[in-house]
C-alpha cells in the first residue's frame, strides 16, 4: 500500500528525535575550517561535508530516519524510492542495514556512479525516461503491485527531520568550537535539507539566517520565498547539477521553509564549476557539482548581507570520475 | 649562519610542546570513519586526513613548530628549505604567517601545484636539478650568503616533534571517540612523521603498534628496521610517490624510530593509484599518491599482524589536476 501523505509539519522535535535514531549509524560529520578558503571569501567559512556521510550525501540521514519508523508490516513489504541518484543511494543503503527489500526508481540519464552505486546497496533498479515517464506513478504502479512503501525523496516529515540533523550537527559543533554561525547556505532540490536545517536553526540558532542555494533557471526556491507562495520553473536551461532539478518547492518543505527562510540565492554553472575546483585544490573534498552550490554561492559573494562566519554544507560527493575530471582539468 | 644540527633527540615532551604552539594556529583535522572502507578492509579505519591541513600536508606542523622557536636574529636572517614540495609550501606558509623571508630549494620537476603554491605563500624559489646539483648545498650556501638559517626537511628535532603532533592528535581523537588503535600507518621518506608519531604512540597509547610505509623499491626504511641500521635505497626504481624518495633514513629519525617502530610495509604503484581512487569514490578526499601510501597498505593487506583497528594518515593532497584526472579516470 502507499501511505497517504502525513499532513502533520515537522517540528524541531522532530529533528531532535532523528539524531537519536542517527546517533552511532549515521556519520557525525567533522565541521572543517580552511584558513585558505577564509582568505579567499573574506569570511570565516565552517564546511559540513556530507561527502564523508555513508553513501557519499546528506540522504541518507533521511533516509534512515523514515525507514527505521517503519513498522513490522511496512518493512516486510518493503520500499519503493525515485530519485536521480543521491536519494536512491541513502534510501537503499538504509533498506540494505534494516534488512528492508528496496526498489529504486532511476532516470536513465542518471551518472553511472549513481546508478551502479544504488545497485550495490542492494536495491533492485526500474530506469525511467525523465521526458517520457513519469517517476511518482512508475513508484505508486510498483506500491501498488508489492504493498510497498513509497518513500518521497523530500515532502515528507520524517524525510526533513532526518536531514535536519545536517543542521543540528553545525549547530552543536560551531557552538563547540567557540564559533556563532551568522548564516548557513544548503542547497536545494525539493527542500528537504533546508527545511530539516531551518528547523534547527530557527529552535536553536534564531540568529541564524538560513539560505537556499539552486542552479540559476532553477530556483523556484528563491522565487517561491519572494513570492511567498510555491511558484515552478519555466523553461529551466539544462544544468550541471543533476541532483537539484525539482521544478517546485514541496508541499511540506515549503510550509517549513516560507517563514523560517533568510531567502534563495542562485548559481551558475561556472561557478560551481569554480566551487568543484576550489574544493579540490583548496580543500582536498571531492564534491559533485549539486554538491558545491552552497560553496559556490560563498565564494561569489551571493550574500545579501555580509556575514562574519558562513555554515556551508558540502551536500554530497558522487560524481562519476570521467565528469570530475573534465571540471577539475578546466581551469 | 647554518646551524650546526642539534643532537639532542626529540622526546614525547617535545611534540607535547609543539602541540601548544600549534594550537589555533594549524588545524586540527578530524578523525573520520567510513563504514564503507571498514567493510572493504575489513577491519575498523580511523581516517587522519592531514589533506585537509594549511598547506594540504601535515609539512606545516614541522615548519611551524621549528620557525616558531626561531630567536629574533635568526627570524630575521630568514630560512631556507629544500624539498619536492611539501616541506616546501609548509616552510613558505609558516614563515609567510610569521613575517619571516624564505627561499625554497626545489627540484625542476616537481609537481607545477606544489611549486606555484610554494610561490604564492610568498617563498622565492631557486630550482634545481635533481639529478646534477646537491640541494643541501644549494641551500647551505643561500644560508650562507644570507644569513639564513636552514629548515631540513625531516632530521631536525623541531620538526619531528611538529609533525608528532599528527599522532597525538590521532590518539586524543580515538580516545574521545571510544576507539584503541591496534596499529597506526604513515608515510615515510625521511621519518619525520613516523618519528613523531612514535614518539606520541610509545609515550600515550604503548599498545599501538606502529609501521612505516614506503613505495616498493624505496622502502629504506622497512630495511633499515629490519637491519637495525641505516640502509641507503640502491637502483631505486621509478614511483609515482614524488615525496616519498628519500634515499635513507635520516639519523635523527631513525634514532627515535628503530627502538619504537613495528616494522615497515612497502606498496606498489598500483596499490597507491587504487588507493587514491578509493579515497575519490568512496571517501570523497582528494589525496596525493605520496599521500596515499598508508592507505594502500591498509587496504592491500600488508600488515604482518591482523589488527582490529587501524589509523591511517593520509599526509598530502597536492596533485596536479592533470596527474590526478588520470589516475581516477584509470579505473
């Protein structure tokens, strides 16, 4: 069966539940600080790389989260999950710890690392054609069939609250080192990650001006938050950043979002691209375009207002080693 | 003037010292986990990545810590260093951060990253041949002109002790987090780093049992140990680890070395190169092949006892985009 969707919003207790649930499963990532990154922003800049979280990005702390609040029936009749890649891994690398069987669904343009990775979790892949099919009814039709459990990459309580231990963390481990974040940017696809993380800062951090960072053409999140109400990408250009193509801010992640949000920022391509290489020759992290956006908003001064110390998450690291080496080698 | 080297050998006491002047100053890196890599290995990995250090090489430590106790004339004599890179950018930076002038020795072909680096951190190169020209007595003869005094790469008890506070660093870390090393991997070309970190195992965590690893064919020190003297690297072949090709231990190195150390492993090309991909696909950290090394070992299998769990220090992430676009893509 195909749980209806909850309609309850998340809360910040919610998020604290989660880590919980995380706590000795999931990897606390480090909260790293690179003097030559601060000189070259002009701010302090404290990165969270959930490059270094199982699975390669932030997703699967969602992941996890949702899963393990399956009860007995649900797991044995498994889950169903569609995602261009990151999602995919986070959900059937924690189906593959739960012992839950899992199904996949994948765009079939999806970067080979993603797809051969899911696989190797141990889930059973369905590729789609992103211009022709339609992912959500391929992932209902195979519930359907299955019993299983749809699992939504974002508008989903449990789903936000597990990626809002990304901003719990930052926050837990900035205070730790003496530090006040005066904003923090994280990408945004669906907005799942900055939701979860502005429910952290808004309970914990209130100082905390919170930032969405998407592909310019593609955000519907800095639109959305102008508008005050969820408006979709027309005509989006093509991007680098697979992972963050969500025409429409959720349902869910938008009524989070809306009144706790500092606003959206927007990315070029080449800034990202400008973002991968710092990151590699500055940092030392691989991170995939989608990944770097945050970074890249930092980097380009996209700040409406200056900020002392800047959290900027490094969402995910999976990038196939072909792709990566064209962007690095293009300086 | 060149000072004439101290003999005193460097003590526990030494690197507990260093630890304080380092302390703000340079960063202190994370231990990471990667339930990933503890599966491939098939033993517990306590990640040191130094990669992530000032300079992208735990070489800042040493520099620091000896530049730090510089008198005020011999600050203002300035330094001298000769090194393929590493040392190099570590004895540019810290003196750029201690307004002391610096010129780095540094051979013709090394990496084009290590020395445009070593350039922007303010040092004056003077390139040499590696095959023609001695680079002690390049730089002995600059200190001599100058009035400068020379920074050695690795034989200097200043340098050791900075570098031990890698190890120190690993110890405090794997206890705070409820882990005992069973064993510790390091790089070694002169044995600065093992050195240190022998002297931070032997003094704080006696039951770790620490190994050198070297590239296949440079392994002096492997033989050196197991000699119980020092042994000089005949016909050394090719290596793709251009930091790691130190003929023979250094006397003060392997003073502090021979009575501490487990023994010395050697890798292959091969071994690094898969190595540095698996720290790009599944660890998500840039790392140089010299940086490389230790992991290699760990995941080749080459420690002579099973140990449930091992640190890795991954010492270096300065490489050419181009060498490393081809290693990644060479899967």
């Amino acid at each position: 069966m195909t749980a209806a969707p909850p309609s309850r919003l998340p809360r910040y207790t919610d998020v604290a539940f989660a880590a919980t649930r995380l706590g000795g499963v999931a990897v606390r990532t480090p909260l790293l600080t690179s003097p030559a990154l601060d000189a070259a922003v002009g701010a302090r800049v404290l990165i969270k790389p959930e490059t270094l979280q199982r699975t390669g990005s932030f997703k699967f702390r969602g992941a996890y989260n949702r899963l393990t609040g399956l009860a007995a029936a649900g797991r044995r009749g498994g889950v169903v999950a569609y995602s261009s890649g990151n999602h995919a891994q986070g959900v059937a690398h924690a189906a593959q710890l739960l012992g839950i069987p899992a199904v996949v669904v994948m765009p079939s343009d999806a970067p080979r690392t993603k797809v051969e990775r899911t696989r190797a979790y141990g889930a059973e892949i369905r590729q789609y054609e992103r211009f022709f099919e339609c992912r959500e009814r391929i992932a209902d039709e195979i519930a359907a069939e299955r019993g299983a459990t749809v699992v939504k990459p974002y508008d989903d309580p449990s789903i936000i609250a597990g990626q809002g231990t990304v901003g719990l963390e930052m926050i837990q481990q900035a205070r730790a080192a003496g530090e006040r974040l005066d904003a923090v940017l994280v990408c945004a696809g669906g907005g799942g990650l900055s939701a979860g993380t502005a429910l952290a800062c808004s309970a914990l951090s209130p100082e905390t001006a919170v930032y969405t960072v998407e592909p310019e053409g593609h955000e519907d999140h800095a639109r959305s938050l102008a508008a005050g109400h969820r408006v979709s990408n027309a005509n989006a250009p093509a991007s680098i950043c697979d992972a963050l193509l969500a025409p429409t801010p959720g349902e869910l992640t938008f009524a989070v979002n809306q009144p706790r949000l500092a606003g959206g920022l927007a990315v070029s391509d080449a800034e990202v691209k400008a973002a991968v290489r710092t990151a590699f020759a500055t940092l030392k992290l691989v991170v995939e375009p989608s990944g770097g956006v945050a970074l890249a908003a930092a980097m380009s001064g996209k700040l409406p207002r200056p900020a002392g110390t800047i959290g900027v998450v490094l969402s995910g690291g999976n990038v196939d080693a072909a792709t990566y080496a064209d962007i690095i080698a293009d300086s």
